[in-house]
C-alpha cells in the first residue's frame, strides 16, 4: 500500500482544506508515492518516537500536531524540531500531520474527549461559516438522474445525516447554437428551446473540484450552464469546539474527579465551583480559550479545554467552570482516533498507537 492511499483515508475524514490558515497540516517529509511499510500513531514527534517508528519498521508517522509549524530556515541541528526532521530524512521516514483540520470537524479531537466524559447530543460549540456552496444546473429533462446521480458520488447533496439530497423544478430553456457547435438537440443558427431540469445541490468547498468535474463529464450538453454560489449558513459539522449534554446532572467536585481520572491528569486548574450542578458542557482539545465567552453564551456549566492564561480565568466571569486540564491531557486520545481509523480501513496492515508519553509538562507534587 502506498502512503497516499493512507493519506487519502484520513483526508477523507478530515479534508486538509479545513485546517486553520496558521496551521500547517499535511504531509511534511517523505513522498505519498512510497509504499508505506507500517504507519505509527502519536500526538507528537520526538526523536524518540521517530526511533521507536523505525524498530517497528514503520516509514509513516502520523502525527496531531505539525512538527514544521513556523517554517525553517536552517536545518543545522541546533532544535529539537530540526533534529526530528533529519533523522527522518535520514531514515526515510514520512511524517504527516492531522491537526486542525482534525480538530474542527465534529468527530474528530473533541468527539474524542465528549466520548470520555460521556457527553450526550452532542454538537459543534462555534460551528463555521462559508464551509457550503450550491450549485445550480440545468439538464434536459430525461438526463437529469444520470447527472444528479454524478454529482452525488462526487460527494454533494450531504445535509447532516441525509444524503442524495437535491431540490428539482422543470421548465424551459433555449439556447441558439452558433456555426461551429456541436450541439446535443437543435439546429445550427436556430434558436431552440428544451424541456429541462433546474437541478440544485450542495456540497462543502473543499469538494468543488470533484464536484464540477463530474457534472461535466456527465452532462449532455457541449457548454453546461451551472452557477456556483457561496452559502452564509453555518455548517454543524465543521467548527471549533464540541457541546453536549451529560445524561444524569452531576455533583461539581465529583465530575471534575471524572474528568481528572479519565485524562489521567495529575493536576486540574479551574475556577471558583459554583455550586450547582454540571449539565451541560463544553470541550475543546488544546489552546481552547477562544471559546470560554461561546461556552458560556451557549449555557455551558463547565467548560474544559487547556492552555489557558491567568487573565483569561477571569474570562469565566462566574458564568460556568472553567477547566485546564493541560494540551496532551486534552489531546491524548486522538492518537486512538488516528489509529481507530487507519484500522478499521486496513485491518490487514500495520497500524500502531505510540508507547512515548510525548507530554513536556510534568508536575511535581
Ligand atoms: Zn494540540
């Protein structure tokens, strides 16, 4: 199997087009046209676990978080992050990175984290804007399920947990071909006019290529006649954050052992308790303080994510409970996402969850 075939596995479940503009997910050394001997799962990559890819004679390293995150200017050496870098040079080793493309789709990082805290209906906290376009077009009446069909498996006409969705209207058109077209119906230099099928779908952004492709190839007609708008509506499966309910309210202090025992967390930072129970709540995987405000504005009674700074606790303002409960913490089980996916796909191929605790924090009790 070769890296691609990988890579296209996981870009299937999370499109690198959904990554944030700072972000730099994607394939970071090796070339996808390698055949992939073994692929390793990790939150991080270290030298360590770079070595520990190699004794396992894995050439791919799947990783959350880009290794290359800033760009390099120098490749001396002289950092940890260019030290990784020429060991997997060295070895041939792919590195690839899921990061926050895998974290703004709504079963991806923080599905992860709901999943361990138990977290019930669950939806995305700040879901995102222009993620949806529509496209509109226009084929003779009895061409019109070939095209539709088409543009479906392409991957349009996706609402939530419809598929094939679609809305129809017939009426007429014309069209005059002009000398020198070969037209489908109608005669050179008359204007000719045709039973058609008004046909408008959507689909997310990152498909448009896909999508305009297949109509074409489909569609009878030598000019097709399609417009492409950009939504405004928001899309519910793509965005920052995850909220959710809990099945039974449950006691503050007995919820956030929960959440400590779950995260494995040797410490918890948090605000003042409020002293009523924790229905509702929020999560975010890694530097989530960007949403302490949605959090609290959507009726959160808790809110957990990592990375927070001193002023911004204050953020809180009495509203809900804020939680730190640290980035690896927070992040640790999107290497069994990873893994999840690559396993279930290929049950045959050699697909393994890391052993190195990558996490820089420690703390002294
Ligand atoms: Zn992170």
């Amino acid at each position: 199997m070769k890296i691609k075939e990988i890579i296209a596995t996981l870009e299937k479940f999370a499109a690198p087009e959904l990554q944030e503009d700072y972000d730099n997910a994607g394939l970071i050394t090796g070339e996808s046209g390698w055949e992939c001997t073994g692929a390793l799962c990790t939150l991080d990559v270290t030298v360590e676990t770079l070595r520990e890819a190699i004794d396992n004679n894995c050439n791919l390293v799947i990783a959350h978080h880009p290794i290359v995150f800033k760009g390099l200017k120098r490749i001396n050496g002289n950092s940890y992050v260019e030290r990784v870098i020429i060991e997997a040079i060295k070895n041939d080793i792919a590195i690839y990175a899921a990061h926050t493309n895998l974290d703004n789709v709504i079963l991806g990082v923080n599905a992860m984290i709901a999943k361990r805290l138990g977290l019930k209906s669950i939806t995305i906290l700040q879901p995102k804007k222009k993620m949806l376009r529509r496209l509109i077009t226009f084929a003779p009446v009895d061409k019109a399920e070939d095209v539709r069909n088409a543009v479906f498996a392409a991957g349009a006409g996706q609402i939530g947990k419809y598929s094939e969705c679609s809305f129809n209207s017939d009426g007429t058109g014309t069209f005059k071909a002009e000398e020198g077209a070969d037209p489908y119906v109608g005669e050179i230099g008359e204007r000719h006019r045709e039973r058609e099928t008004k046909i408008e779908i959507v689909y997310p952004f990152y498909l448009e290529e896909q999508v305009v492709k297949a109509l074409i190839d489909n569609h009878p007609y030598e000019e097709v006649a399609y417009d492409i708008f950009t939504m405004e509506n928001v899309h519910f499966g793509i965005g920052a954050g995850i909220i959710g309910e809990l099945e039974e309210p449950a006691d503050e202090k007995d919820f956030l052992k929960l959440v400590k025992e779950q995260f494995r967390a040797d410490g918890l930072r948090h605000t003042e308790m409020l002293g009523k129970p924790i229905k509702t709540v929020a999560v975010c995987g890694g530097a989530g303080s960007f949403l302490i405000r949605k959090a609290a504005q959507k009726g959160s009674d808790m809110y957990i994510t990592a990375d927070v700074k001193y002023h911004e606790f204050f953020d809180a303002e009495g509203k809900l409970v804020l939680v730190d409960i640290g980035h690896y913490e927070s992040e640790q089980f999107t290497i069994d996402l990873l893994y999840d996916l690559l396993a279930e796909k290929f049950p045959t191929f050699a697909v393994l969850k890391t052993k190195v605790n990558t996490n820089p924090v420690k703390y002294f009790a």
